[in-house]
C-alpha cells in the first residue's frame, strides 16, 4: 500500500513495531512484545503490562498519553471512511449501497451503522469534515476529498432522500 499510495500510506520514521522488532520482541513467539507473557494457573498464556515496552516506546515517541474513546475511534474509522469514499469516487465502487454492503457482510462493519456511506450521512457529511479536520495533522490518511468538502458545502449526502 505504501508503494502505491506514498502520500496517504507511505510510512516516514520508525513505529512501535519497528520498535519492538528492533529490541527482539516479538510477542508470544518469544514471550517478550508489547507485553510480558506468563502462563495462569490453568496453563493458559496470559498477558501482562510490561515496563519495558513502555520504555522503549517513550524513548522514540514521548510520555505516555491518555486518549479519550471518541478520539481512538475517530482515529480509527476517519481513514476507513475516506478510503472507502476515495473508492466511489474513483468508480471502483459503483453506488455507496455497494460501498455499505461490501463494508458489513465483507469486513463485519457494524450493520447497526449501516455502512460507512450511511454513518456519514447520519452524523451530517460537515459534521464528519470538521472531525476529520479535527485529525488532519496526523497525516494524508486523514485528509478529506475535494468532492467530500464540496459535499459538505452543499449540505449534502451520499444517499438522496
């Protein structure tokens, strides 16, 4: 994806799995990772926090900080939800009931959402630019499409009443 899409996908700088490859953990293979593995008193592996990987992850990246749950999901669906726009738009998807079925029966959106067209319409497409914007300066995968901020502008939706 990254050879493909540099601008949106491309990775610039180390990550924690560089990080945690780097220092030899590899998780359960090797009992060391993100977590420190143990077995519990029925024999089954069992994570625990590990110190360590919080040392080398503030090292490269800083304190440790709290996020609020709304910003973890935002974080999450807003490059879902542009890349799938992304997909209409360059007609690899034909409708955005395509975009919505493919998304729940495909890769298990939660069908109560209806999709990612429908979410987007439900919470108002401005409403969903400004969150984006909101998240803009973590990069491409977070940077709307013109035809979303047109949109936008025009007090539109993907699905018409």
């Amino acid at each position: 994806m990254a050879e493909g899409f540099p601008d949106r996908m491309g990775k610039n700088g180390k990550d924690a799995i560089d990080i945690m490859f780097e220092n030899k953990r590899l998780g359960q293979k090797n009992t060391k990772g993100f977590y420190a593995y143990s077995v519990d008193r029925r024999g089954k592996p069992k994570k625990d926090i590990d110190p360590t990987s919080y040392e080398l992850l503030s090292a490269e990246f800083g304190a440790l900080k709290a996020f609020e749950s709304d910003d973890i999901i935002a974080r999450c669906m807003i490059p879902m939800i542009i890349e799938t726009v992304r997909c209409l738009e360059e007609g690899i998807i034909a409708s955005p009931a395509e975009g919505d079925m493919g998304l729940v029966y495909g890769i298990g959106f939660p069908p109560f959402r209806g999709g990612v067209f429908r979410y987007i319409d439900t919470m108002g497409v401005a409403n969903f630019v400004a969150l984006a914007d909101k998240f803009a300066h973590l990069g491409g995968l977070y940077q709307v499409t013109d035809a979303m901020r047109e949109l936008a502008a025009n007090n539109g939706s993907y699905y018409q009443a």
